[in-house]
C-alpha cells in the first residue's frame, strides 16, 4: 500500500513538473520565435506579390511545435518517461540483486529440510526495498514450502506460481504507460481535425482569392499529427525496451531460484 502511495504521489509530481517545464519552454522560447518566423514569413510574402518573384519558402522547426497539441504531446511524453524511468530503475535495482549470492549453498551439498528456516534468516535480514523485490520473496516462500512439505515438486511450484503473478502486475502496472501511448497520437488527431475544421470554416476567404487563411490551419492539422507520431514512435520504442527488461528480469530470477536453490534440494 505504501508502494502504491509512493508511486501515486511519484505520478502527480512528474505530470506536473512535466507542464511546467514543458510550457515555460514554449512560452520563453518556442512560441516567439514561431511568431517572429511567421512575422518574417508574412513580409517575404508581401514583397513577392509585390514584385512578381515566387520563391519556396523554408518549413521552420518552430513554426511546426508552436500548437497546443503538440506542447500537449511533448508534455505526455516527458511524463510517460519519468514514469517508464522510475519503473527501469527498480528493474535495473531487482538485476543487480539477482547477481549477489542470497543462499550460501556449496556446489554438491544437499538441502533437507531442517535447514531450510537457517537459509532463510539472511533473505528476511535484508534492508527494504530489496526486502520486498522478487527473488527474496521467492526464495523465502521457497524455503517455507520446503521446510514445510519436503517436497521439490511443492518448491517449484511455489517458484514459478510468483513469478507468474510478478510477471502479471508488471504488465498490468503499465497500463497507464500504454494509456498515455493511445493517447498522444490521439491528441495529434485532435489537432488535424482542429485545423481543417478551421480551414473549411476560411473556405469563403480562399474563394476570394486569400488562402493564406486556410493554409495556415492546414498547417495546424498536418504539423499536430506529424509531431505527434514522431514523439509515439519513440515512446513506444521505450515501452517496449521496459518490457522486455521486466520480463527478463522474471526469467532471470526464475533460473537463480533453479540453479542456486532447487537443485540442491533433497526430498
């Protein structure tokens, strides 16, 4: 429960620091800039129908993030990383305990039973948060059922039943990263039917011959939507580099529990 708090409470400040920094840059930097670009960009225009000279004006970077979908995104996806950063570290923290040596058995000795609780007293000596990771607790409730029943088949059951289950919650605890994944390409839709709507709604302006209106919400559609898949593509690159770390680490502390404990028993 107070993991849970912890993570909730690690949640809210993320997302809000997320929009603070977030915003803060697109108020001081990318937002003026934006409007100078499109300042200048008006000017060029002038001076071309003045002249009869068309030349290709340049896509700038800022024009293209000014909208409010795309700082949206940008503020998801800072989120989404903090949360996915927070998850790798304790992965990262469960792997390393994985390499330490939890049961002191020398190779060909034998477990019975009886020395069951004595190999269990440094695994509930440990300091939270390992405490509470996943190989101790496996090894303990291995150790329990050992000391308990004397039966191997009973051990391994134990073993692999926990981590099934810490396999589960792993996946279920990301469902909030999976959420915001949805969700960020969603909000770039939002913006492409934002900017059409707009430009169909200048459509009497383009008639009239000024179609720099409609351009300019067009613009608002395709930029919100090209932003927006670029910054899902990496995130969902992440999601599953973090997957795949939490699933190893679930293998991994399954073998340690088969070759450092199982193996060693004696029925």
């Amino acid at each position: 429960m107070n993991f849970q708090k912890s993570e909730f409470f690690y949640q809210i400040v993320a997302l809000v620091l997320s929009f603070l920094v977030v915003h803060t840059i697109y108020v001081g930097l990318v937002r003026p800039n934006a409007e100078a670009v499109l300042e200048s960009e008006r000017q060029l225009i002038a001076e071309q129908q003045a002249t009869g000279n068309t030349k290709p004006i340049k896509r700038s970077a800022w024009v293209v993030l000014k909208d409010y979908e795309q700082e949206s995104c940008f503020i998801l996806a800072l989120w989404v990383m903090s949360i996915m950063g927070l998850k790798a570290q304790r992965v990262l923290a469960q792997r390393k305990l994985i390499s330490q040596s939890l049961v002191s058995i020398e190779e060909g000795r034998r477990v019975l039973p009886e020395d069951a609780r004595k190999l269990s007293r440094p695994l509930e000596a440990l300091p939270e948060p390992e405490n509470g990771f996943l190989l101790p607790r496996a090894l303990r409730s291995a150790l329990n059922r050992y000391g308990a029943s004397a039966s191997i088949q009973d051990v391994s059951n134990v073993v692999r039943d926990i981590c099934d289950t810490e396999a589960d919650r792993l996946d279920s605890e990301l469902s909030m990263v999976r959420y915001i994944t949805w969700a960020i390409p969603s909000i770039g839709f939002i913006g492409t039917v934002r900017g059409i709507g707009e430009a169909l709604g200048n459509a009497h302006e383009a008639v009239a011959g000024n179609i720099a209106a409609v351009t300019a919400s067009l613009g608002v559609a395709f930029n919100s939507t090209f932003v927006a898949l670029l910054i899902s593509i990496l995130i969902m690159f992440l999601t599953y580099q973090l997957t795949l770390m939490q699933e190893r680490m679930v293998l991994e502390a399954q073998d340690y529990c088969d070759n450092n404990l199982i193996r060693h028993l004696q029925s």
